[in-house]
C-alpha cells in the first residue's frame, strides 16, 4: 500500500509538474504572437517608484526582481524587507519593485482567477509556476522571447517612473534568486531602448550563464558559502562550467566585468537568509543589515568612479 501511495504522489506530482511546463511557455507564446499585449496597471494607489522625490533626477534607478515568490505587484515578505531597507537608507536612489519577472505579460499570477483557488487549496503551485518560468527563460528555444518581452517590461516601468532614455543615469537590476535569470535576460533590450548605464547585482542568484551582459558595465555577485541553492545553479547549467568558455558568463568573467562578494554565512532562504532581520554577525548587525550595507556600498563606490572619470565606466 505504501508503494502504491508513493506511486500515485509521484505521478501526481509528475503530471503538475508537465501542467506547469506547459502553461509557463503557453504566456510566452502567447506574448510572442501578439494576442495579448503587456499591461502595466496597477493597484489604486500604487506608485510607480519609491524613494528619490520624483521632482528631481535620483543618483540611480534600483529595479528590485524578486525570487520565485513573487506573485503580486507587492514585493514578498523577505524581498519587501530589502526594499523598504534600501529605500529608508538610501534617499538618493528611487526604487522599482512591481515588475513581473515570472510574467512577459507582466500578469501578477496572484490577480489571475484560477489561482486565487489554487492559492487557497494548493498554496505551492504557485511556487512551482515561477519555477517553470525560470526553466522557460532559459531554455534557448524561448529565451530571446522571454528576455525581450521582461526587458520591454522594465524598461516602460523605467519610463513611466521618469527615466529619460539617453540621461546617463544608471539603472541598477538587483535580482534574488531566480530573478537574476531575467535580469541578465533584459539587458540587451534595456540597452536598446534606453541606451542606459547597467549595472547588475545579484543574491544568491540562479541563473544558466548563457545570456549575453555585454552591454552591462559590471555584475557584482553576492553569495554564500550556506547558499545551496545558488551552488546546484553553478551544477546544472553548462554555460556555468568553465568548459563553456563563449557562453555569456564565461565572456564577461574573463573581461574581468564579474565581482564576487562573500556573505557567509547566509544561506539562501530560512532564518539565517541573506535577508533575514533576525540573525546576527559577530558584529551585531543583522544579515538583513548587511546585505543593504552591502549593496548600497556596492552602488555608492560606482557612483564615486564615475563621477571622478567624469562619464560613464567602461
């Protein structure tokens, strides 16, 4: 009977599993026909950007892409926390985080009718969608689909925020988890409509490396030793592997455009996270605290290079 059960669940769960496979490449297509075109509405009330006073140019634009989590236009609990630390610590910067990364139709999948039911009786469906979607923006066959419809997404959220294309202002994608999959994705397109410094940052980022970042000025990657979950990225994805020395990744490490930034010992997800307000260093601040410190720092410092080369870095 045991067998039996185990069985059924693994079936199941196989067939969920082809069910999510096929919708997740369903909205891309969908996208890439024309049938529908992206939105960027949003709740009453919602602005398009916190931070920096919109009357006036920001040091930056912060465009937050949040892990798998991400479901609604709000940011998740833990992706909520970074933004609104960010934003307390960081007045000159004005921050975006409503863009649908797990979406080319920007479509929060929590606003979607089918999955308010399944939010309520099979909450980890959910989770298992934007899986699929990861999968989907990096599989070849769909990620010049996926990028450009993400890239086009961020970059009209850019616009209606007030950035002018061709300012010379940076525009920083900082990405958790998955997220940094599209991150790297859009560049080439943000790059094409906005002709916009890029910066990129990722945590703990899960990504396949193939995607090209060379209109990218850097990628500051922060990670842990505990981070698991980042490591079997670094397994699974070929263009990962030193091997593949022409994948995108590969390239810009070699022209030296990738920093690695340590923060043992957060793990991926869990009480001791990259962003978790509780756990404490040696120092006394929180792993929360430290990553903020750590970002901002990271854009900070650019910032200070490129004002004494008096323009953009290469």
């Amino acid at each position: 009977m045991i067998g039996l059960a185990l069985l059924l669940l693994l079936g199941g769960l196989g067939l969920v599993l082809i069910a999510e496979a096929l919708l997740a490449r369903y909205e891309v297509l969908v996208y890439a026909a024309g049938w529908r075109t992206p939105t960027i509405a949003r709740p009453e009330g919602m602005s398009y950007a916190r931070g920096a006073d919109p009357d006036r140019p920001p040091d930056a634009y912060l465009v937050y892409l949040d892990g798998i989590g991400k479901r609604r236009f709000h940011d998740t609990r833990d992706g909520g926390r970074l933004v609104k630390s960010l934003i307390n610590r960081a007045p000159e910067l004005r921050v975006l985080g409503q863009v649908q990364p797990y979406s080319p139709l920007a479509v929060p999948l929590a606003d979607r009718p089918v999955w308010t039911w399944v939010r309520r009786h099979i909450g980890l469906l959910l989770f298992l969608h934007n899986v699929m979607q990861i999968f989907v923006a990096a599989d070849r066959r769909y990620r010049p689909l996926y990028n450009r419809a993400v890239g086009a997404q961020i970059a009209t959220e850019l616009q209606v925020a007030g950035y002018q294309p061709d300012s010379g202002i940076p525009v920083v994608l900082l990405s958790y988890s998955g997220g940094a999959q599209v991150a790297s994705g859009a560049v080439n397109e943000l790059w094409s409509q906005l002709r916009t410094p890029l910066w990129l940052i990722t945590l703990g980022g899960f990504h396949n490396g193939a995607n090209d970042i060379t209109h990218a000025q850097h990628l500051y990657r922060l990670t842990s030793a505990g981070d698991w979950i980042e490591r079997v990225g670094t397994w699974i994805f070929p263009q990962r592997w030193r091997l593949f020395r022409w994948s995108g990744w590969n390239r810009a490490d070699r022209e030296g455009k990738i920093t690695v930034h340590r923060l043992d010992p957060a793990t991926h997800i869990g009480p001791r996270s990259y962003i978790a307000p509780e756990a404490r260093l040696p120092d006394g601040r929180s792993h929360l605290d430290r990553t903020t410190d750590t970002v901002l720092a990271l854009i900070r410092d650019r910032l200070s290079l490129t004002a004494e080369t008096d323009g953009p870095l290469p």
